[in-house]
C-alpha cells in the first residue's frame, strides 16, 4: 500500500515536506497521540497538551496543513460553538528508497553575499 493521509495518496515532495514538518514538533506529536484515542474539542485539547490555546492553535494549523487532523465547529446544548478536532486516518511508510526519490527534487543552491545565509536553499526547512 502507498503512503496516505486521509484521501490525499502522497506523491509531490511538497505533500511529505507538510507531513515532515508537521511531524517535527514534540508537542503535535503529544496532539496526534491524543486524538487518536478520539476527537476532543480546543479547550480541552489545549488542558491535555498542557500549551495555551493560541500555541495550540498554531500547532493545529502545521497539523492541519498535513492534512493529519481536521476539525468541525458543533453547537453543544447549551448553545455554545465548540471547535472539535479529529485526526484522519494516515499510513506513512518511509524507506531509504522513498527519500532517496525525495531528494532528487532538492536542489541547495550556494547563497549568495546578498542572501539568506542558511545554506537551506530552494526546498530547505
């Protein structure tokens, strides 16, 4: 079976750099652990992560990008917006071969004196 997340089958660089660089932070790694035991609304998602809702918010955001996690605005019964959020079903499978495929679409171009000094070039993190 090839790699997925959720109806997204990965085959452009640019689909496993998002994945990559969602899965690059300890905390969103802590969220996807959670969600995956089911879908839990911000603030609570926030409580459990032990992070402030707008640092949340902002991990959620790579999360989603990824298109790991999605999320749904529900009314509770006491008439308050609740924004849940779920991860999707994803299976990733990375093999020397996979990257090596990879990185036949990086190129690291040599900064210049006028440039950025990262050596990071087109397609860097």
């Amino acid at each position: 079976m090839g790699n997925f997340v959720g109806d997204l089958n990965l085959k452009k660089y640019e689909d496993y750099i998002n994945v990559f660089d969602a899965l690059s932070h300890p905390a969103r790694i802590k969220i996807i652990g959670i969600l995956a035991e089911g879908r839990q609304y911000v603030s609570e998602l926030a409580r459990l992560v032990n992070i402030s809702r707008p640092l949340l918010y902002m991990h959620l955001k790579k999360l989603e990008t990824a298109r790991l996690v999605t999320s749904a605005m529900e009314i509770s019964e006491s008439g308050k917006a609740m924004k849940y959020y779920a991860l999707e079903d994803f299976e990733l499978q990375i093999t020397k071969e996979l990257l090596n495929e990879l990185s036949q679409n990086i190129i690291i171009e040599t900064p210049s004196k006028d440039s950025d000094s990262s050596g990071m070039g087109k397609g860097g993190f």
